[in-house]
C-alpha cells in the first residue's frame, strides 16, 4: 500500500518561471508533496489530478465565491474557463499558459488582479520526486487586496487539499495478482 504524505508550505522555489513575479506580489507561496512511487512524470496529468475534479467543499467554496463576486463584476470561475476553453487548454477551470516538463503554468488576468499558479516536479528527499505547487498573485486595486484578503486562508488549504488530492490520483493501484 502506497502511503499518501501530507503537503506542507515551502519556500518558494528560485527556479520557477513565476520568480520574476515574486517581487511585488501580494501573495507568493508554495506548497509541496512528495509523489507516490511509480506516479506519472506527466507534468499535466499531475496537474489535472490536482486540479480538475476537485473535492466537493472546494466546489462549494468555488461557487460561493462566485456568487459572492458577481455583484462587483468579477467574472466567475465558469466564466474564466469558458473564456479559457475558448483560446487554449484549461485545467479545472485555470487557464494553461506554459508548459515544460518540469514545470506548468496555469492562471489569468483580470481587473482587480492577475494570478498564476505553478506546477513543478523535482527531486525531493531519498531520491522521490515531489510535486510543487506555486502561487503568486499581484492586486491591482482595493477590490483585489479586499478579495485575496479575504480567500488566502482558503486558498492556503485548498492548495494543499490539491496536491494531496494529485498523490492520492497517480498512486499505482495495487496489483490484483
């Protein structure tokens, strides 16, 4: 049986494409889990089994958001993906802007603020891979500091509730035989 670590903050990581954006930003944070043995090494089925699908209170909360923001014009997390969908690959609802194999980036512009979210495999402890997952966001006025504000506890479970929820997808299923 595979056991599934839990994900812990670490320091942000020196060698995401996202470093140049951490200068200024009103949020950076990073967050870490160490993968199963025999886990893909396809940076967007981690990403995917992280980020789609996603436990039903991060939906719950996803919504509430949503209604929460409609009345000050903040486009929706549908919204954002419809828009996504429409120009590229989308991942839950985040929009993918880059991808290597080491790193992925997903995360949008809008008026109150622009957000990006990294996902990075490396190497972690004893020769096991991690999965990383990067958040930077830069507020471009009250109604973004308000918001981020007011979601980044949130936001801080549901990162690692993210990343657990990737280990738990691409954990070998255990042989029958």
């Amino acid at each position: 049986m595979n056991h599934i670590h839990k994900a812990h903050a670490i320091p942000v990581p020196s060698d995401s494409t996202l470093a140049p954006l951490y200068k200024g930003a009103d949020l950076v944070d990073a967050y870490a889990i160490q993968l199963p043995a025999g886990a893909s090494d396809d940076i967007e089925v981690l990403a995917r089994a992280g980020f789609e699908q996603q436990a039903w209170w991060i939906r719950a909360l996803t919504r509430a958001r949503d209604m929460i923001m409609a009345p000050v014009g903040v486009k929706s997390s549908r919204a954002v993906g419809i828009a996504a969908a429409a120009q590229g690959t989308v991942i839950g609802f985040f929009p993918l802007q880059s991808k290597s194999l080491e790193e992925l980036v997903m995360g949008a512009d809008d008026r109150h603020l622009d957000f990006r979210l990294a996902i990075q495999q490396r190497a972690g402890a004893a020769g096991r891979r991690e999965l990383v997952v990067v958040s930077v966001v830069h507020c471009h006025n009250l109604l973004g500091r308000t918001y981020l504000a007011a979601i980044t506890p949130f936001h801080r479970v549901i990162a690692r509730a993210s990343l657990e929820q990737a280990a738990r997808r691409v954990a070998p299923r255990a042989s029958l035989i």
